[in-house]
C-alpha cells in the first residue's frame, strides 16, 4: 500500500501491486494492475486491517494525523473499497491497531495521539454481518509524550489485549494491560534511548515471556527490554543497548538464519541501508552487518516472498520513491537489492 501527498495535502492511498518484473534468482514478480486510488482524511500517517463487521472481508482502518479521525473502508472482497466512514479521534493520530479490546468478538480502533498524549479506544457497536460499521464514543487512556509507535499483544496471558507505546519525547515506552472491557490500568513506563520511534516484540531468550527491542532515532541504537515478570503484571528489564546507522526509522524481529533464534533487522534513514544483528538467544545480539537499500528507508518487513523457506527483507524507500528486496539465503547473507518502483 502506498501513500500519495499532492500539493493541496489531500492525500490517497494506491493499493498498488509492484511492477511486473522477473528475479533471476529466485523467480519473484510482481503483475501489474491498475491500482484503485482511496481517498483519506489529512496526513495519513498509520494503516492497520481487519474485517471490521465481520462480513469475511478485510476492511482498512487509516489513522489521519492532521484531520484528527479515521477513515475505515469497509471491503468488497474484490480489491475495491466503499467510500471511507470517518469517526473523529484523539488529537493527531500517530499510530492505529484494531483489536477485539472488549472480548465481544468485534474488532475495535486504537490510536495514539501524539499531541494529547493518550491513547484512543473507539469500541465497535455495529452488528456482525452487516454492510455498515459503527463505533462508540472515545475512550481516553493517558500514556507517554509524544507517541510515533503502538503494538498490541496479550503480555500478561489474561486474555485481555494489552498495548505499549513508544514515547518519542520522553525517551521510554509505556505498557497498558488491558482490563478487557476497552480500558487500561496505569501505565508502566520503561526507559529506552533518545527519541524512540519503532519497536518489535517477540521472545529473545526462549522463556516463553515476549521481549522488546525499540530503534532509537535521536541515539542511533536500540534498546533491549526482557520481559522477567508476566503474571500478574509485566516487568521489563533494561538488557542492553546495540548500535545501529545513522537514524534508525523501523525494527523487525526474525529468523533470518535458520537457527531458531530472533535476530533483528533495521532501517537507517540516514546511511540509505539496513542493518542486520544475529540474536544468540539470550537477550543478546552480534555486532551489526549492513546492506544498502533505497534512499531513505522508512520501514521494514519480514517475509518469505519466494517460497523458499527462508525470510527476505523488504524495505519502503521515502527519498526514492521505491521499494527495496533482499532475498535472503538462510544463513544470514542476502542477495544485492532489487528495487521497485512506487508512486511518488
């Protein structure tokens, strides 16, 4: 999915396939359409997905940091989309989850406000089924300052979704367990680098609790937080801080090795590359490699594009308007980039 801005900050989304085009290696290629263009609020600034009303159909909810809402596109089943329902949310929406918070089987809206400094919770009403969605009034947890990042799991095994949020102004992260009924107990903030704005989760050390790692753009590193307490609450300790480029934007945790341990990959904003650290699963991680990607890479993700059983690197480039493929070859190492050109 890309984002469009033109001059007049009306901005769009283009559900764009990449283009067509053969990968000697490994025989990845993309079949182009011609992509249908969503109209958003304004400054898009997070997408999350899922079937909103449950009709079997995956829905897009966008958060719009400078209109203060979210636009939710309920699907077709075909690619296309109908025209966006906007439900108004806490000031300047950085980040956006949907997640049943409530246990109703109904999945609902988060986001955090980086302005205000809260999370927002819109509790779905609407009936199962139907071709229309609604949503409750906000519910307002309060969380750190200056939030760019949220994530949801289940950390403390309750059952109840629970959040952390990255706190880019006061250098931490906040972890809100959930109640299960769309609120929060109070926040328990940790201490991470200078200017958080990306994290992963997964568990780092095998024992079973999930772990944190947090790209620290201000520092140029990121921070390690093991999960030593799960039940009745979460405590995380401070294990280490590794380096990474200049600028780190985005973090992923995977097995790009094949040894069963998570190892982490980064992009670096400022050095136009990503760097690689091999977990030795303990908390722990080797001194970083890196690759050159596109210019500017502002996000990255994990996955395995050409069936070969093994996790390839794919990166957005802002500065080149392109996309970026490393193909893994299960040892670590990867092939040279093959870069995709997006829309501008």
């Amino acid at each position: 999915m890309i984002r469009k801005q033109n001059k007049t900050r009306n901005t769009k989304l283009f559900l764009e396939p990449l283009e067509h085009r053969t990968v000697p290696v490994a025989g990845v290629y993309f079949v182009p359409t011609s992509p249908p263009t969503l109209t958003t609020g304004t400054n898009p600034d997070s997408v999350d997905v899922g079937d909103v009303n449950d009709d079997g159909r995956v829905d897009i909810v966008v958060a719009n940091y400078t209109s203060n809402d979210v636009s939710v596109f309920l699907g077709n089943g075909d690619g296309t989309y109908q025209t966006p329902v906007i439900f108004s949310v806490s000031p300047n929406p950085s980040s956006v989850i949907v997640a049943d918070f409530n246990n109703d089987c109904k999945l609902d809206i988060a986001t955090s406000s980086f302005s205000s400094n809260n999370i927002c919770v819109l509790l779905n009403t609407g009936t199962n089924g139907a071709n229309t969605v609604s949503f409750g009034a906000q519910i307002l947890s309060p969380a750190g300052n200056g939030i760019k990042a949220l994530a949801q799991l289940d950390f403390n095994g309750d059952k109840n979704i629970d959040l952390i949020a990255v706190n880019s102004k006061s250098n931490s992260i906040s972890l809100l367990l959930g109640k299960g009924d769309g609120t929060f107990q109070i926040e328990q903030t940790f201490a991470v680098g200078t200017t958080p704005v990306a994290l992963a989760i997964g568990d780092l050390n095998g024992d079973g609790c999930l772990d944190v790692v947090v790209a620290n753009q201000g520092s140029n590193n990121f921070s390690v937080l093991l999960c030593t307490s799960s039940i009745p609450g979460c405590v995380f300790e401070r294990q280490g801080i590794y380096d990474l480029g200049s600028s780190p934007s985005s973090i992923a945790l995977g097995d790009i090795n094949g040894d069963g341990i998570l190892d982490v990959v980064a992009t670096n904003k400022g050095d136009n590359n990503v760097s690689l650290l091999l977990g030795n699963g303990n908390g722990t991680f080797k001194c970083q490699t890196t690759l050159s990607v596109g210019t500017a890479p502002c996000s990255v993700a994990l996955g395995d594009l050409n069936s070969d059983g093994t996790l390839d690197i794919v990166t957005t480039n802002g500065g080149s308007n392109n996309i970026s493929i490393l193909l893994g070859n299960g040892n670590g190492s990867f092939n040279r980039q093959i870069n995709y050109a997006s829309s501008t």
